[in-house]
C-alpha cells in the first residue's frame, strides 16, 4: 500500500545493529514486492525467520476446468457452497485464469493448528457475513460485514472467527492489488476526487511477538499446491517494522459513491486494480438528476474482459431474480445490459440501496467444476422477452 505505517520497535536505521534485551541481535528481514523495485516493509525477528525443520509433503488446489472457452453467461448460486470447518478446505475456486481466481468460502472455524502464506498471490478476501480477527506477522486487524482485506503475497496469516456463520469472496491476484491510479498523485496520495482516502484504510494495529521455538506448522500455497512447512520457531515473533507493504482493511461501506445527472460509467466504482483486472463497488447512492436520465445501465459490450458481479445485500435494480450471494458471469465478446422491464421500472427512481462487488479481468475466465455444481444454465435466456 502507497503509505507509510509503522508498528512496534525498530532502530534508528535500517540494516544497522538491533539488540535484544539479552545483548544478542534481532534478525531483519526486507519483506518486499517485484525484486527491490515495488513496495517493501523492514521487520525485525525474535529467530531467524529461515528456520525450516521439515517439509512434509504437498498436496494439489488447482482448480479443475470444466469450461475453457466460455461465450456464455452465467448466474452461480454463491451461498449453495456448503459450509466447511477448515479455512482452507472451504475455499472453492469457481473462475480463474492466469492472472486471478474467484475464490468462494464458508469456514466455520478458525485456523488454530496452522498458518497460511500464499506465495503465488496477493488476496483480496471480502466479508460478507461474519466478523473476527485477522493475525499476521505484521499485525492483526479485526473485520466484520463489509471489509475488504488486501493481504499482501507472502504474507503469513491466520483468521479468527467470532462464529461459525461465515461467507467470504475472494480474489487471488497474481499480480500487485493497488489503489486506482486515477486516483492517485504521482506519489501515491489518493486525491481529492477519489471516493475514499487514508484515513478509511486501517493498517494493522496489534502486533504479537511470540519468541517461541518448537514445531510450527505453515501451510505455503506455491503453484496450486499447499505444502506443509514446519519451521522451527513462531511466525509471529516480529518485534516491530516499517514501511510500505503490510496487509490492511477498507469497509465498502466508506466507499463514497459518485454520481452525475446522467448514468456514470462503471470505471467511478472503481475501487483497486492491477494491470489485469480491476474490482469496483457498488453501493447504495442517489440516481443520475437529469430530469429525463434512464439511471438502469445502459447495455454495453464486454469486447476486452469478463465481467463478474457479486451481489451483497440491497435491491439489485438491473437484474431480475438476483438475490444475495449470487453471482452473474457477462464473458467477453457479447453485449450484456438490464433485464427486460429494468429500464423502464428505473425511471423517476431517487436512489438504490444496491451493494455488490464487481471484478473486471482483462483475459477471459474459465468456468469450473465448483462453479458448474452451482450454476443456473438458464441464465443466459435471461433477456428474452
């Protein structure tokens, strides 16, 4: 993230003598993004962080295609995932493709035997329903409806729930998720356009230093495979860091809709991006002013990217027989726009209490077997009148 944040102790100077209380040092480690040219955080360790005891073994997570080249559009039901105890085990791959996957999860319990670092991906875990803790090595930050949290790749986490009714979207990226460029000066501020600032972004608050040794199980994602790593001391050891890339959390609710006397286009939604999709929010707000203004989108053309749309909570005012936890999948190549009536039953209408997350990928996605066991096959009839 394009600000500076800080937690806990740290030296005076980087890569300069750092004591324990005993006299002995602490072990520094640059957690850093694209080489030593992108975002980077110092932290400071209690153990050497490279302590690894054993590898146990490995199993596959790749998703299993059951559509390569889709032309169709499709709805999935998102909550007839079926709720599963384990975090990882519950996390369902439905689209993907080589730059990102669309991940949905209902875990009902917290990650306690171990922890997770996914080195193939950022992630960008949005909360339907459910609240907790997220703990990493670089802090925790509590969630609850309606945040998102970006999670930097690398970045060594366990998420705490305050319950077993939990419903999470997920994004892995594999490229850097950053705020919009549109947004931004050139050095990083969010502008006074943006629709949400640095101060609704909450850095993590809360670091816990474990100076353990022992046997610490770390399951590592690397190439659609989860290998169980034992390292020899705790993950969480960290005595404090500085700097730019570190995991945080932005409420869709802080997200400040913009709007105009006609109908704007998708792109003042935005919310972040990386150089092969983005993902926008849409979020109860007044309708276009124009006495004559139609505020239904107006049917477009997906000629450079798929379209995906989850819905939250709200009147969904362009689709009909949309509820929540549902998802509407416009591929590329073909126009897609309101249902039939929609329009029209827009028309006069002041506002819309919609909510939904949308993700625009700029390379098509591909349809899988999870995807397929939730899929309504008769959507694509859907504007037929």
């Amino acid at each position: 993230m394009p600000f500076y944040h800080t937690l806990g102790k740290i030296p005076p100077k980087r890569h300069t003598i750092f004591k324990k209380p005993d006299g002995s040092l602490y072990y520094e480690q640059l957690f850093g993004t694209i080489g030593f040219d992108g975002m980077s955080t110092n932290l400071y360790h209690c153990q050497r962080p490279t302590q690894v005891k054993e590898i146990k073994g490995s199993y596959s997570v790749a998703p299993k295609i059951a559509i390569n080249n889709n032309i169709k559009s499709y709805r999935f039901h998102g909550f007839k995932i079926n709720p599963e105890k384990d975090y990882l085990q519950s996390r369902k791959n439905v689209l993907t493709n080589s730059d990102a996957s669309i991940i949905l999860s209902a875990p009902q319990e917290s990650t306690s035997d171990y922890f997770y670092k996914n080195t193939d991906a950022d992630e960008l875990i949005f909360v339907h329903r459910g609240s907790g803790k997220f703990r990493s090595h670089l802090g925790n930050l509590d969630f609850k409806y309606g945040d998102y949290i970006v999670i930097p790749r690398g970045t060594i986490y366990k998420l705490d729930f305050d319950s077993t009714d939990n419903r999470l979207f997920i994004v892995e990226s594999r490229r850097p998720i950053y705020t919009p460029k549109r947004y931004r000066n050139w050095f990083g501020q969010l502008l006074e356009h943006s629709p949400y600032c640095e101060r609704d972004l909450r850095a993590p608050y809360e670091l816990e230093t474990n100076d353990e040794k022992g046997d610490f199980l770390i399951k590592v994602k690397k190439q659609d495979e989860i290998f169980d790593m034992i390292y020899a001391s705790h993950p969480f050891d960290v005595v404090g860091y500085d700097g730019f890339n570190f995991p945080y959390a932005f409420s869709i609710h802080d997200f400040e809709p913009i709007t105009g006397r006609i109908h704007q286009p998708p792109p003042v939604h935005q919310t972040f991006e990386t150089d092969a999709f983005v993902v926008c929010s849409f979020v109860p707000r007044l309708y276009d002013y124009h006495p004559d203004s139609i505020p239904a989108p107006y049917n477009h053309s997906n000629i450079d990217s798929d379209e995906v749309l989850y819905y939250v909570d709200g009147d969904f005012m362009s689709r009909n027989d949309i509820d929540a936890g549902h998802i509407s999948l416009h591929p590329a190549g073909i126009p897609h726009g309101p249902h039939p009536g929609a329009a029209e039953r827009s028309i006069g209408k002041t506002k819309t209490d919609e909510l939904a997350v949308m993700v625009d990928t700029f390379k098509p996605l591909m349809v899988t077997e999870e995807a397929m066991k939730i899929a309504d096959e008769e959507y694509h009839k859907s504007w037929l009148e």
